[in-house]
C-alpha cells in the first residue's frame, strides 16, 4: 500500500522545477498513485493572492502550501509542490511540520536560469523593475542535504524525472 508523501521542488526561478513536476505527476498517475499538483502560479492566484513577495510574505506562502500539503498527504495522497522557496530556515519548518516531506533541489546556475528565462523575469529584476527578485535581487540559499539533487544543466527532464521514481520506489518504497 502506498503513503502519503510531498515531492518539495525548489531551485531558482527557470531551473525547471516545473517542467520536471510535470513529467513526475504524470508518471505517478500512470501508476494510478493519487496525487495533486500544487505550483507556485495557481497557488498565488487563489491561496495567498493577499501575499507580497518580502521575506515575511514568502515564508507565510510556503507555510500556508505546507499545511494544504500535510493534510492531503496524512491522507495517503501525494503532494508534488513545485516553489523556489528560496529561504532554508522555512524549508527546514516546512521539513518539520509534514510528514513524508523529500526536498527536491532542482540545481541550475544563474547564468543558465536567466538563459531559459522566456517571460523575461531576470532581465526586468536586472533594471531594477522587479524587487525581491530571488537571484538578483533576494538571495536563494542552496539546500544543504536534500533528498535528491537535480542538476539540469548537466541532466536531461528524462534523466531528471528517472531520478526521482527511482527514489520514490528504491528508496521511499512507494510501489511503483
């Protein structure tokens, strides 16, 4: 039988946490592993829309994405949360709070970010016309020892997604 479980993406804006959350929730419904997708748009669009993007607002988005997680994945759902996240003292209170929680460090530099940047982001928060812009203008602190770390500057999606359902079955011993 299989648990309840949250897949925590984080890396830069552009690193490909979501293209890769993606492929990984498709994959798991192939299995028929129920799962819900929770992605840092649709979740600022409905949940925490009253959020700005200040230290203080960021850490109270990840706490509200963190309590949706804990109660879907007590109840043997698994939760695929895709957010830069960018501060590991919110990380680590997030780890604390829900069971199951695997950290996903989706690992690109900067320079390949800003290359993938196709909304334009990192060249607005270089002008100046995005504050808090994590990378720029807002620091990102690396997870020290996540579960998995995806470096997508070296490893295709494929290679990337392969990864994290190995983990999931190997070692997390989700049946798969």
């Amino acid at each position: 039988m299989n648990k309840g479980f949250v897949l925590w993406f984080t890396g830069l804006s552009g690193s490909g946490k979501s293209t890769i959350a993606d492929r990984v929730k498709e994959e798991l419904l192939k299995k028929n592993i129920p799962i819900e997708q929770l992605d840092g748009d649709e979740v600022r669009e409905h949940l925490t829309r009253d959020l700005g993007f200040s230290k203080e607002d960021r850490d109270e988005n990840i706490r509200r994405i963190a309590f949706v997680a804990k109660l879907l994945s007590r109840n043997k759902v698994g939760i695929i949360a895709s957010f830069i996240s960018p501060y590991e003292d919110i990380r680590k209170e997030v780890r604390d709070s829900v069971t199951n929680f695997i950290e996903i460090y989706v690992n690109a530099p900067l320079e390949v970010c800003e290359a993938r940047d196709v909304k334009g982001l990192y060249k607005k928060a270089r002008a100046g016309e995005i504050k808090n812009f994590t990378g720029i203008s807002d620091p990102y602190e690396e997870p020290k020892n996540p579960e998995i770390e995806l470096k997508t500057d070296k490893s295709s999606i494929e290679e990337c997604v392969k990864q994290v359902i190995h983990y999931l079955k190997e070692v997390y011993q989700l049946d798969l």
